[in-house]
C-alpha cells in the first residue's frame, strides 16, 4: 500500500471544487481511496463561522463559568453556545464538553476547530461528512472511494490519531466474523473499522499543524472477499460507555 499526498492544495475558500482542485494535482486511478480532511470540506462548505454569531445563552455562561473555575483559564461563553449549538447530546461539561454531533461522532467540543481559519474564529464540522464525501466523489474523473476525516483524541490513550466522520464509494467495515485464525478458531467478534484505518494512515502524511496537506490518496490497498457494513458510530443502546457518563458527573 502507497500514501500520497495531493501537493500544492491553495487555501480553500466557501464554494471551492474540492473534486477539481484534486483531480487536477493527482492523477487518481482505479482502486485509489481518496481521503480528504474535513477542514477544507468545512471551508468549500463555509462552515467558518465567528464567535460573535454564537450569544451566549445562561447554559453557555454556567458551563464557561464552572470550566473556568476548573482550568483557571479565561472561557469564552460564546465558544460553549457554538459547542451547544453543534450537538444533538452533551455528554460531559466538565472537565472538558464532550458531545455528540448531528451525525453520531462523538468528540471534545463538537469538533470545533480554532486552528488554521484565518478569517474567522471558527472551523465547524461539515453537517453531513457522508453527503459531503459523496459530492466530492461524484465530481472526481475516476470514480474511486473518499473518506472525510479528522483528528480526535481517544479514551484511555494519550494523543490523537485521524478517524472517518464520512465515507463514500465502500463500506465503513469489513466483517471477520465466521473466519478462522491460524489455530482453526472462530472468529466471533472481530469487525474491522476500515475507514478509520484508512483515515489513521493517511494523517501520518496530511501531518498537523501549518502542513497544508489535507488530501491524501491511498494506493495498493483492497478491501478482500469479506462483508462489508456501513455501521460505525455506536447506537445508544449498545454504548455502555456513553450509558455509564450519563449518570456521571465531575467531581475535582
């Protein structure tokens, strides 16, 4: 398998043709994956937004005002209202606001980026990464996979690594299950969350921070002969994680 980044992507502006700005640096192939990060998906989208578009409701001002206490650091309440306003479910509001998205992910301040918006205060996640990869594959001259991806931290692991929120084109994982390992055992449980693989190896190249790099095609790699399922982001009735922070609360 082969990581290339897309060279020379410009500074991505609302309305940008993001399946033309690639396709016009890469040459794509059949059986490529294109993997593209969702902050130049959010910029073509104009999903930059600033603080003074997000007044602070008396939740927002409460939950900046506890933080505050907590990490000694000035808390915008307007940062805590986006935060309110870009997620369907609060899970933690302390020590830090973990929520749930409209479309199911689950991260540290709904997603909202600071970082590398030059004209604006804030980077909001696309409302749909999957709509969002289906567009920029249907514009693409070949037609090939796309994953949406960013970068988020991890429960009981230090770091981040880079995950899917959207796909296209292939099934978000392939299934192990009835397979059998190099004893002859069963496989019973083993679900293989490809598109957040593929996401992982491909920030190894995208890289953090001033890179500029934010698209990224993966070359050499095949799916197998194994089922395929588009389930990714857990239900509610099967996360025992988020069932457990439900009835949870901080306590310094």
């Amino acid at each position: 398998m082969e990581l290339h980044a897309v060279a020379d992507v410009p500074e991505i502006r609302p309305g940008d043709d993001l399946a033309g700005l690639v396709a016009e640096r890469f040459d794509l192939e059949s059986g490529d994956v294109l993997t593209i990060a969702s902050t130049v998906v959010s910029k073509a989208e104009g999903r930059a937004a600033d603080l003074a578009d997000f007044p602070a409701s008396p939740r927002a001002r409460e939950i900046a005002g506890r933080l505050e206490e907590l990490t000694g650091e000035e808390k915008d309440p307007r940062f805590a209202q986006a935060v309110l306003e870009e997620s369907t479910e609060v899970l933690m509001e302390a020590p830090f606001l973990l929520t749930e998205s409209r479309f199911g992910h689950v991260s540290v301040n709904a997603g909202i980026d600071r970082s590398n918006v030059p004209d604006h205060d804030l980077l909001l996640l696309p409302k749909n990464p999957t709509a969002s990869a289906e567009r920029i594959r249907a514009g693409l001259p070949t037609d090939v996979p796309v994953i949406v991806t960013d970068t988020c931290g991890r429960p009981f692991r230090h770091g981040q690594r880079g995950v899917a929120l959207g796909w296209a084109g292939m099934p978000a994982s392939r299934d192990w299950r009835g397979e059998r390992d190099r004893d002859g055992r069963e496989l019973g449980v083993t679900v293989q969350s490809i598109v957040d693989e593929l996401a992982a190896a491909a920030n190894l190249v995208t890289g953090e921070g001033a890179d500029g790099t934010p698209a990224v095609v993966v070359r050499g790699w095949e799916f197998g002969d194994l089922e395929g399922s588009n389930e990714l982001f857990r239900e509610v009735e099967t996360d025992f994680v988020r069932q457990a922070l439900r009835g949870w609360s901080y306590e310094p």
